[in-house]
C-alpha cells in the first residue's frame, strides 16, 4: 500500500537540513507521497527507510523492458489515470502475432513488414515494434525453429513467445534468451512450471487468467515462486470486457498501489475484420494496454495506430517543435520561393509534405514559435511582423535568394504590410490559408 506523507515523514531523518532542495522534511515527505520528487534526493535517509520507502515509492505499474539493443521497449512506470493529469510515460507496444503453423513464405513476409514498418511522423521514429510468436501447432520442434528462424532474419526485433507448454518453452525461450523475450502462456494450470523457466532464463513472463481477481491471486503466487517481471492478460476478449478490465487493473495500481495488479497489461486485438481490429488495437492504445497484438500489418492501419499511439503519448503540457532554420525542400536555385511558417511539428510537417507534392523546389523558413500552430502563435504575439523580420534578417537567407520575396501563411495576411515595412527591399506575398492549397499555388507561380 503507498504510504501517507505523515508515514514517510516519520521514517526521514527530521534534521530539516534542506539538502534535498526542500524547506523541510515534511514538505519533502509530501512530495514524495505524490511521487513527485526521488528518495535519492534525501542524502541521510538510512538503510531501513530506503528498503521501506523504495518500495511504497516504485511506480504503480512495474517498470518493465523487453528485447535488448537500440530496438528493446519500455513498459510500465504509468502514474496517472488520464493523460492531462500529468503524461503517460511508455508508448504501447504493437506486435504482430506469427503462427508456427504458417509457410516459410508467410513467416518471412511478416517478419519483412515488420521490419520494413518503420515511419518518420513530426520527428519520432514509429513501427511495429515487435513480434508474437505463438506455438500454434503445439509442436515444440517446429515452434523453437520458427522462433530460431524470426529471430536469425530480424535479430533487433523483441519477440514475445506464446506457448502454455512448459517444454516447448523451455527449448524456445533458451535459443532466444539473449535477447531478453517475453514467455507468454502461464496460467493456474501450469504457473509453477513456466515460472521457473522464466526465472531460469530471466525472462518476463506473461501470464493469464479468467477475470481481474484471479489474475491477481495468480500474479501473487507466481511472484511468490520468484518471478518479479511479469505481462498479465485478464482473459477479456470483447471491446466492452477489455475497457473495463483494463480501467479496473490502472485503477487499483494507481490508485490504490495494489502490487498484483501493477504489471504491463498484454490486449489481443486480432479479429478477421482489419476495421474492427484497428478498433480494437486503438481501444487497447487509449486505455491502458502496453502491449497489443495485432494478427496483419497493413499500412493504412499501422499508420492510424502510429497516429492514436503518438497523440496519447505525448506531454500534453509541451507542444512538439521542430528546429528553428530555414529548410531546403528538393534542390531551391536562388530564385526558388521562400515560405514561413511556425515551428510546431504538425505544422511543419503538413506544410513541407504539401510543398514536396508540389514538386517545386523551396526554402521553407521555419521560426521559433514555442511549438505553436500559425494562428495560435499571431494571436499569442509570437509570430509577429517585427519577429518575423528579425527571423529573416539574422537567418542571412538574404545571400542566397536572387528575389527577395517572403511568402507568408493565409491566416496571418494582415501582417504582410507591417513586414514589408520592417524588411526594406522585400515583398512580402500572401499565400493559401490552408497547406493543401500550396501545391496548386506554387505550380501557379512556377
Ligand atoms: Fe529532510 Fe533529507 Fe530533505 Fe534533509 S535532505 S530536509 S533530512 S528529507
């Protein structure tokens, strides 16, 4: 149970030393109740505080990586129930499940487009992250060779084994332990068995059970047979059952800091109807899952599912941004045109993609907004006729084009006289209100 700030006050030294930045060990103790600040911050607390503090402080939902190298992914360490509360921390997981009963063709087509998943969105690198592998046939030889041969083919992808056969697991997971897998498929039936292959080989182990109260009863006795990593799945399988399942496991580790509930939680998503799948899989993305496993990749999905993950994830308290520069769009000339706009990612990112469907060579000079959209930042005075000139004049694009013509966003085409006025010698043009004008406007002028 997480303790009380009067609680973790009574275990501090109370020398009021104000080394941890805070006026008093109170105030401290307070904070830390909120998990808003580290015991580390407290160079005297003893040894026995510290083993009873650093437990009530962990975070709720165990802290949880899977795979190892550049590609291994983060679970867990969730704080908060919704987003605007503070962030959520670990982006969910997208796996795609292969079947050993599945032809060599299938197996490495799949394994291909995970691989080749990979996009650029506003700056972040998205993909499908991993792949689920599930002993289908319940043969074990044929399972730890198709395991062996997804792993040979795409070595930095984790892999998440399914298997509820303690033998098949034991082969699969040993040839592919390096690379620090999930074993999912421990269950009331077998836990014993699959829990000491998971501590043998130091793997986390997904487990399963019918409903959220025998979940819990079985993560407390797998933990108890000395597997602390665990994925746990409640057996819901309706959209209806995973919402509220999902809700009820967050909630207890959250707010009640109920230990056998706070694990990654693992959604299957997989249905014949790839809408209702993607349904499914963004379900999984909004509330709570950190794991969801998809059965095809197909572009138009993944790029949905990219698009909900990523708005989800990110600090709703600090726009995204890009780089404050002038961008080279194909290959600019001197006379090619010139363009402003704001440095919020979704902005630049829609502009330059419509100025690259165009087809006509730009600059895009991008400045510094904080992370505001065009209207937002005029309306706020940071994208202003005396800033933008500033902009221009210190960014020296003046060398480089031939015609000193600056095109401005629609929105803000009440500026364009005051800038001509603060940029002696430049015109100033009013382009489109919206960025899927653009490429009709520039191939206009081209
Ligand atoms: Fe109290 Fe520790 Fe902070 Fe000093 S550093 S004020 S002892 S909590």
């Amino acid at each position: 149970m997480a303790l009380s700030g009067v609680e973790i006050f009574k275990l501090l030294p109370k020398t009021n030393c104000k080394k941890c930045g805070h006026p008093t060990c109170l105030a401290f103790a307070m904070k830390l109740a909120q998990r808003q600040v580290s015991l580390d911050a407290c160079p005297d607390v003893s040894e026995e505080a510290k083993r009873v503090l650093g437990e009530a402080s962990a975070p709720p939902v165990r802290p949880t990586v899977f795979g190892a190298g550049d590609k291994a992914v983060k679970m867990g360490e969730e704080t908060v129930m919704f987003r605007h509360e503070k962030k959520f921390v670990n982006p969910c997981v997208l796996a795609v499940e292969i079947k050993d009963t599945m032809s060599e063709e299938e197996i490495s087509g799949l394994v291909d487009e995970v691989v080749h998943s990979e996009m650029d969105r506003v700056g972040q690198k998205l993909r499908i992250d991993a792949v689920f592998i599930s002993n289908a046939s319940h043969d074990a030889g044929k399972f730890e060779a198709v395991v062996k041969a997804v792993a040979a083919k795409a070595p930095a992808v984790p892999l998440i084994l399914s298997t509820s056969n303690a033998s098949s697991a034991e082969a699969a997971v040993k040839a592919v332990a390096d690379k620090k897998p999930i074993l999912y498929g421990a269950d009331e039936s077998n836990a014993d068995a699959m829990a000491n292959v998971a501590k043998t080989h130091k793997v986390i182990l997904g487990v399963s059970a019918k409903g959220v109260e025998a979940l819990s009863t079985l993560t407390e006795k797998i933990k108890a047979l000395g597997v602390e990593d665990m994925v746990i799945d409640h057996g819901a399988r309706t959209a209806k059952e995973i919402l509220k399942n999902n809700t009820l496991i967050r909630r207890a580790a959250i707010k009640k800091n109920f230990k056998p509930l706070g694990f990654p939680v693992i959604t299957f998503a997989q249905r014949d109807d790839s809408m209702l799948e993607a349904l499914m899989a963004t379900l999984g993305i909004a509330k709570y899952s950190s794991i969801v496993v998809l059965s095809k990749i197909e572009k138009w999905k993944n790029l949905s599912l990219f698009t909900s993950r990523q708005n989800i994830y990110t600090d709703p308290q600090v726009p995204m941004q890009v780089e404050q520069k002038i961008y080279k769009i194909g290959e600019p000339s001197a006379e090619s045109p010139l363009m402003i706009t704001t440095n919020f990612s979704l902005t630049y990112f829609i502009v330059s993609g419509e100025v690259e469907n165009s087809r006509v060579p730009c600059r895009l000079a991008v400045m510094d907004s904080e992370g505001l959209s065009v209207l937002t930042a005029w309306a706020a005075g940071k994208f202003t006729a005396s800033k933008i000139a500033q902009f221009i004049q210190e960014s020296g694009i003046e060398n480089e084009v031939k015609n000193k013509e600056l095109i401005i966003p629609g929105y803000v085409a009440i500026l364009s006289g005051a800038i001509e006025e603060k940029l002696p010698g430049w015109k100033v043009t009013v382009g489109p209100r919206e960025a899927n004008a653009l490429p009709t406007f520039l191939k206009s002028r081209a």
